[in-house]
C-alpha cells in the first residue's frame, strides 16, 4: 500500500483524521480510488464559495434549511477546511470501518469536484503509504480519531501518526480495543 516517491509528508504537515461514512460507505472510494472525500452534495462546487468561514456558513444555510442554527458553524467549517486549511503534502489518517484498520496517507491533489450526482462529490487525491491496525495506537489517539465530526484536524496525538507512517513500533499500544467510540466502529 505504498504509493510513488514524491507523496512524502511536506516539513510542517497538518495530520487529518476522515470518517467515510457512518458505516464505511466511503471505504471502496478512499482506498480503490485514492482520494479523500465529503458529502454535502447540496452545496456544491465548494470552489464557487468565497473563501470565507461566513460564506461558508451562508452557504451551508442555504443548501440545508433544516440545520439547527448551532450546528452550522461546525458543520459549515469541515468543507471549509477541505477545501482552504488541508493542504498538498498534509497527512490524512482514515480509521475504517471495514477492515479495522488506520489507513495513513499523503494528501497529493487539490481539492476537486466530481459532481452533483456522485457521492461524496468533494475530493481531494491521496496516495495511502500504509495502514497499522487500531491498536497500534494510544486509547487517546483513538479518542481524538473517533472525532463525531466526519473531518478533523489530529493535534493531540499527530506524533503517534507520525510515527506510525514512518513504520515506528507502537510506544503504548491498545491492548483491547473494544473501548473505542462509536465512529471507530
């Protein structure tokens, strides 16, 4: 799971936790097809959107009507961090549902729209280098993957992703991981 010379993690990489999906229906996309990817199909093209955190709330607002008024700075803020804080050479972890592992990877694209009709229509390229099982990890960087957000900025624990895409052994791994939240499955 390797990918090409050049998808190295530039100096100063963020490190960024995904979900794909509430029960891993974005894994086959993420992994077969090597990108990373949000919903929110109903606010379309993100790169039409003034690159503003306000015109991003304005149109998340917009495109769902029905969001409670004190989820919109949350929700409206990930596609804005998509599309303007993740950055080329940033680093992504993608704990999957479906195989229990933490695929780790290099974001290698610019934020690209693949249109209304697909899912998870907001992309960005990644080229996976490698995937650790969950208990390769801390009980606290599992607790900061298991984000409720779908996409999150890893800070706490970004040495131990670090460390694990390098192919560092495991300083405290999980013993059992039936303790972890909900989003990790």
């Amino acid at each position: 799971m390797s990918g090409p010379e050049g998808a190295s993690p530039r100096p100063d990489a963020a490190v960024w936790g995904i979900h794909g999906g509430r029960h891993g229906e974005a894994d086959e996309l993420f992994l077969s097809e090597g990108v990373v990817a949000l919903g929110w199909d109903a606010m379309g093209n993100l790169a039409h959107i003034p690159g503003t955190r306000d015109a991003f709330k304005t149109a998340f607002q917009q495109a769902y009507p029905e969001a409670k008024p004190g989820s919109i700075p949350t929700m409206a803020g990930q596609p804005y961090r998509f599309v303007h804080e993740m950055h080329t050479g940033d680093v992504v972890a993608y704990p999957s549902k479906v195989d229990r592992e933490v695929h780790l990877g290099v974001v290698t694209g610019d934020y690209a729209w693949s249109g209304q009709q697909a899912p998870y229509p907001h992309r960005r390229a990644v080229v996976w280098r490698t995937s650790v099982l969950r208990t390769h990890f801390s009980q606290g960087a599992l607790y900061e993957m298991g984000s409720a957000m779908s996409l999150f900025q890893i800070r706490n624990n970004a040495e131990e992703v670090f460390d694990a895409l390098a192919g560092k052994s495991a300083t405290t791994p999980v013993i059992d991981d039936s303790t972890l939240s909900a989003n990790l499955g």
